[in-house]
C-alpha cells in the first residue's frame, strides 16, 4: 500500500511539472503588417497590441513586420517593445489621421521609421528610431506634428510641407532635420552628431534655438536662430535673426540679404563669416574668437555696428584712450565693410529678469552673475596683474541711474558714459586683475526708498494723534 502511495505522488508530480511547461507563457511575437483600423480593430486578432477601449493601445509584444494606423484620436504606446523590419516599408504609418501619439517604442530597419502623410495634431514622443535606409521620422502635407525628446540613430527628421510643427529635445545621429517648404517651425534643444544639420529650403518664420549641430537655410525668410551650435549656412534667404549661438563651423551666407546675426560666440578652426552675393546684413554683438580668417566676403556691403557697439574681434590690436570699452580705431574687413565700433572686450548678455538683460563688454571671464532685485553681482577673472574693465548696459527699469560699485569689497570710481538714455544706462570703471566680486547697488534703492516714506509717514501720524488726543 505505501509503494502503491509514493507511486501515485511521484506520477502527480511528474504531471504537474508537464503541465506547468505547457502552461509557460513566452513572450508574443507576430509577423507581417498589422492594421488599426478606422473601427478600433486591431488585425491580425492575433497581434500583440491591446486596447480597452479603443482609445489607447498598448504593445505585449514585438513585432517583425509594419504596423498601419487607420483610426485617430488615439495613442499608441509601445510600453518598451520592437517593431522590426527587414529594410523597406514604414515603420507606423499614418495616413490621413490625426491627433495620434506614438510613444515609448524601438522601430529599427524599415526605409522610414515613423511616416506621417496628411496628418495634424500628432505627436511623435519618447521613441528610438534605429538604422532607417532614408528617414527616421518623415512628415508629409502634415501640420501641427509635436515632435520630441525621441533619439533616432541613421536617420533624421524630414518635414516636406508640413507647416506649424515643433521639434524639440531630440537626440539625432548620422541624421539632420530639413525642412522644405514648412514654415512657421519651432526647432529647439535638439542634438544633431556626425554630420547632420538643420536645413530650410523654402521654409519661413521659423524659431530655431538652442541646438547642437549645423543649421543651413535655402529661399528662407523671417526665420529666428539662437542658441545652437555648429554650422549655419543661409543660401538665397532674407530676413532671419540668428543669436546666441556658440559657433564652430562658421556661418555661411549666399545671396542672403537683409538677416541678423547678433550674439553669437564664432569659434573655428578657420572662416569665422563667409559673405557671397550677400548685401545689406546685421552683424552686431558677435564675438569672433581665434578665427585664421574671421570673414571673407566678395566686398558685398553689410552692417557691422549699430552707430553705437559693433563685434569683438580676437585680433583687433586697437586702443580705448578714451576709456569706454570701445576701441578708437575702427576694424577694417575690406573695402565697403569695417566695424566703426568694435569691442575691445567679449560681448556677454545676462538675464536679470523675465522682462530685463543685463549686457556686458568685458575683457575678463564672467561668472556667478546674479541680480537679486536690488543690486547686481558677478565674479571678474583674468591674469593676475593685468587691468581689467567692465562696460555695463544696465535697463533704468532695473536700477536707477546712480549707482555705487564694489570691487571686491572696496568703493571704485566709474564713468556713466555720454551714450545713457533714459532708457539704458552705460556704466564703465576698471580693476585690477586676479578673481574679483563686483557688487553693483544703486544710490537710493527704490525700495528701501519707499519703506522709509512709509516709516516717516507713519511716525508723522501717530504723534498727530497723541498730540491732540
């Protein structure tokens, strides 16, 4: 009876460990393409996507193969799974559907990523887009597409007209983002390696700031591009305004009249501005740094100040006998274009406020700049020994027009130069080098001006009343 029993418990082990291998769940993959259809239908049934209310769908699985998005108004969220191709076809497609969010999924070997065609009011979030034989994401006849924080690997950005779009915080390699005809664009934080670049071919009014790469511009007007870095190229456009960028490459401009270039830092190797068939533009607070050639030009005639501050110029030789952080000699290019005003320091522009900048000529290293709602502060440094100046462009919105200065804890002298307004005041005094803290307080705060009004009006009260109590 015993044996019989230890027989009997081995048996029903042995079927439980069968049961429990053909009971184990892999993970799903399906093949081919796969449609959501305009109904809320998912095909194949057997496809690894699930949705509870037709609305979101979510991936449980991955998938070699495309997928076609038939239906708006929903999101599709990849919840970390593949979709895999084998070097043709789209990725996810859209085709005349709208507000769609595709997010948090790996789309890898198709000829375009993620294709949009006769879309608005989508977006294209959190994904990594590999390997793609053309496009990484393509818009096409498509507007208002968000597109952003995604990394796409062989592949980049294409938007063919396709207006009104935001591309921001994306990580591209071995890709770009042009643009043709797709205008009024926002194009910001984004970082473009290993040889892309953000090109306009008949593109307008577009915002372009704060990227890392090369920005080239075609037929493109009214555009604004601050804050990138890399190459800038413009060819046949008019009336852009680049500023606050950091330079590497140089900017490029071919029959490309009328644009600003204003507060950038031009670093290279070699040509800081190449100026071809290219009149009437703005160069004004750049500053050219250590450039062998800082432009070239075919003695087509530009601006490079504004009757007030022009550029800095790394190898400017000039002298300020004057002493207000300009240089008396003017800076010569060739023959129709020379710097009447350059900066005998580096331009700086600092936020102070939302509403106020603080602009600073200076030939020391500037840190730790702060307003504190009264007074302003920054850290000075250069070679020990040698003389230091700051030129200051201060908002009389900000701070009223006397003021005291401090350099590291000591009273110095400074000349309010003939150029303030009632709009700006332009302040300028000298130290000697080393690390410094200059403090800037004005005379009569506006502030403690009206707490000690307040004070004495108070006091004036209370012995009225105790007067003729």
């Amino acid at each position: 009876m015993r044996r019989n029993f230890v027989l009997a418990m081995a048996l029903k082990i042995l079927l439980l460990g069968m049961l429990s291998l053909t009971l184990k769940v892999e993970t799903v993959k399906a093949d081919g393409t796969i449609y959501i259809r305009a109904n809320g239908e998912v095909e194949p049934l057997t496809a690894p996507i699930s949705s509870d209310d037709n609305i979101t769908y979510t991936l449980t699985g991955n998938i070699d193969g495309a997928v076609v998005i038939e239906r708006s108004n929903i999101m599709i969220d990849g919840n970390g799974f593949i979709i895999q191709g084998d070097g043709d076809l789209d990725g996810v497609y859209l085709g005349s559907v709208d507000n769609v969010t595709i997010k948090n999924m790996t789309v890898a070997l198709f000829d375009n990523g993620i294709h949009l065609s006769n879309s608005s009011g989508s977006r294209i979030a959190g994904n990594n887009i590999t390997n793609s034989a053309h496009q990484g994401i393509l818009l096409q006849n498509s507007s208002s597409i968000s597109i952003f924080e995604n990394r796409i690997d062989y592949g980049g950005i294409d938007l063919s007209y396709s207006p009104n779009c935001s591309i921001w915080k994306n990580n591209v390699n071995y890709g770009g983002i042009p643009l043709f005809y797709s205008s009024y664009c926002n194009i910001s934080e984004n970082i473009i390696d290993y040889g892309g670049s953000i090109g306009l071919l008949y593109s307008s009014y577009a915002n372009i700031t704060r990227n890392s790469g090369g920005i080239g511009l075609s037929g493109s007007s009214f555009c604004i591009i601050s804050g990138n870095s890399g190459a800038i190229s413009l060819d046949l456009s008019s009336q852009n305004v680049i500023s606050d960028n950091n330079v590497t490459d140089g900017i490029k401009l071919f029959y490309s009249n009328f644009n600003v270039v204003d507060g950038n830092n031009i670093t290279t190797q070699f040509l800081g501005v190449s100026c071809m068939r290219s009149v009437s533009n703005f160069f004004h607070h750049n500053n050219f740094v250590n450039n062998a050639r800082p432009v070239f030009t075919d003695t087509s005639a530009n601006f490079w100040d504004d009757g007030l501050e022009g550029n800095y110029w790394s190898n400017y030789n000039g002298t300020d006998s004057d002493r207000d952080g300009i240089g008396d000699a003017k800076y010569a290019i060739d023959m129709n274009n020379q710097d009447n005003y350059p900066l005998m320091g580096m331009f700086s522009d600092f936020n102070a406020t939302s509403e106020h900048y603080v602009q600073t000529i200076c030939n020391s290293s500037i840190s730790d700049f702060q307003f504190n709602g009264t007074a302003i502060s920054f850290s000075v440094t250069g070679e020990n020994g040698t003389e230091g100046f700051c030129r200051l462009c201060i908002p009389t919105a900000l701070m009223n027009a006397t003021y005291t200065v401090f350099v590291n804890g000591t009273e110095v002298s400074y000349n309010l130069l003939p150029c303030s307004n009632e709009t700006y005041s332009y302040v300028y005094f000298n130290y000697t080098h080393s690390t410094q803290e200059v403090i800037i307080i004005p005379e009569f705060p506006s502030f403690p001006i009206l707490s000690l009004f307040m004070i004495a009006t108070l006091l004036a009260v209370i012995v009225y009343k105790r007067k003729y109590r």
